[in-house]
C-alpha cells in the first residue's frame, strides 16, 4: 500500500512530512526525552500535543498529526486580533499548568537542545509561535514542534510567546506589527489573560531581550559548528532583526513596564 506523503513547510525545507495521519520528522539526542515528555502529557489528558509513536531505523520521528493551520511572517489580520491574543495565552496556561507537574518527573540528566533557565517552574516550549501552534476557526487548539523544549520559568515561555504573537518588535520589521503603543495594549491582555502579576509582570523586558540574545547566541553558535538550518536564517537576516529588537526593547524599556502596568 503506497502511503500519502506530502511535505510541511517549516524551518527545515524537505526534511519534515505528513504521512497519512502522522507526521514524520528528523529525530536528535533529545528527542526521546520529549516523547517521554508528550507521553506523560497525554496521560494528563492534555490531548493539545501531538502523541509520539516511535523513532523509524532511519532516525526519524513518528508523531500523530495535529489538525489545523499554522501561520508564518508576516502575520495575516486573522492572527493580529485581540481574540487570538486572548486564545493563545489561555493555550500557553493550559500547557504550563500540565507541563509544571512534569518538573518533579526530571531526573537532571536528560539532553535538551536548549539548556534549562533558572527558576525551574515549567517545561518551556521554547518556541511559542503561530508557525507551532495549530488553528481551527480562529482559535488557538494545538501546540507542535517541541524540540526546543527545555526546563525553565514561565515567564521564559510568557515573553517569547508575546514577541511572537503580538509580534512585539521594531515596527520597521518586516515581521513586526503594530505602533509601540498597539505592542504594549496586546501585550497587556495577553499578560492580563495568563494572570501575570507582581514581579513577574515588571521582568518582562528584561526576560525577552535575555531570552532573544540567548536565541542569537544559540544561532551563532549552531551555525560556527556547521549546522546549515541555523547559517540559513543567519543569511536569510533573522539575526539582525533579533538584535534589531533587543534595541527597540532597551530603548522602550521604560514605557513598556509602565504601559503593561496600567490599570
């Protein structure tokens, strides 16, 4: 019986794939450590992630396939409402409230291609955004791609998921949307509607220009070891528009607490 294989356009060109009902992707020294992860999710009944179904001899990854849409840059209207801020936020607490119970699990010696980031409240996504998270009649309902899955606070998980989805950054970023004072109102409901308060709600700043120089650390490093997917985005310009942000955030920085703050 031939099998229906048609390639998902993703930040690895021709090397991810539907088969059927499932997906098919390349596997790495991680990757039995998030099946152990998305195992352990869907006992909890948190059916919002794909279910792993082995690794092939050829070193891939077998996963059921989740329904929906995913988006990438730049966003359409669709994906630019208050609506979708609301949805994914209430997505991302979902996942956090399941994932929180996984950290008592962690034996402190499993591989994960992004390091752990103190204090260690959460499994993190680490990729929060429209291209891993799955659509279905304009709401958030499924969460993809976990390589990047790593221990780490939630406000780790919280700042990138906004960059992503607000997007928040230098307006005259291609993948950028919106005036700074648009950022910072998204920004807010979607803090308001994770229930982020207190100290926690005043780091934001500080935790997503940390977590975008991690990104571009990561990338520079990925990319001087020879790994082609990482040099790619290098010369495609993503890392001069992560940098480009770090610099729209200092220089914001001031206005964003005091905007995300009010009542």
């Amino acid at each position: 019986m031939m099998e229906n294989k048609d390639e998902l356009v993703g930040g690895r060109v021709g090397k991810i794939h539907k088969v059927d009902e499932t997906v098919v992707r390349p596997a790495n020294v991680w990757t039995p450590n998030v099946h152990n992860f998305l195992e352990f999710l869907h006992s909890e009944g948190a059916n919002f992630v794909p279910k792993p179904l082995g690794i092939s001899e050829t070193n891939e990854e077998i996963l059921t396939f989740m329904p929906g849409e995913v988006y990438n840059y730049p966003l359409p209207d669709e994906l630019l409402s208050d609506n979708m801020i609301v949805s994914v936020a209430q997505l991302l607490l979902r996942f956090h409230k399941v994932s929180e119970k996984y950290v008592s699990h962690l034996k402190n010696t499993e591989q994960w291609m992004l390091p752990s980031i103190s204090p260690v409240e959460v499994m993190c996504h680490g990729d929060f955004a429209p291209y891993n998270v799955t659509i279905q009649n304009n709401k958030a309902i499924g969460i993809i791609d976990f390589d990047t899955l790593h221990p780490g606070s939630k406000m780790w998980d919280i700042s990138y998921g906004i960059y992503r989805w607000v997007p928040f950054g230098n307006p005259d970023s291609p993948d950028s949307s919106g005036t700074l004072e648009e950022q910072i109102r998204k920004s807010k409901l979607f803090l308001d509607t994770y229930g982020v308060e207190g100290s926690s709600r005043e780091s934001f700043v500080d935790v997503l220009i940390n977590r975008l120089q991690s990104l571009v650390d990561y990338m520079r490093s990925e990319a001087s070891k020879g790994n082609e997917d990482f040099q790619s985005h290098i010369d495609e310009g993503h890392l001069n528009l992560y940098l480009d942000d770090i610099k729209y955030l200092t220089t914001n920085k001031e206005e964003i607490i005091n905007g995300i703050q009010s009542i």
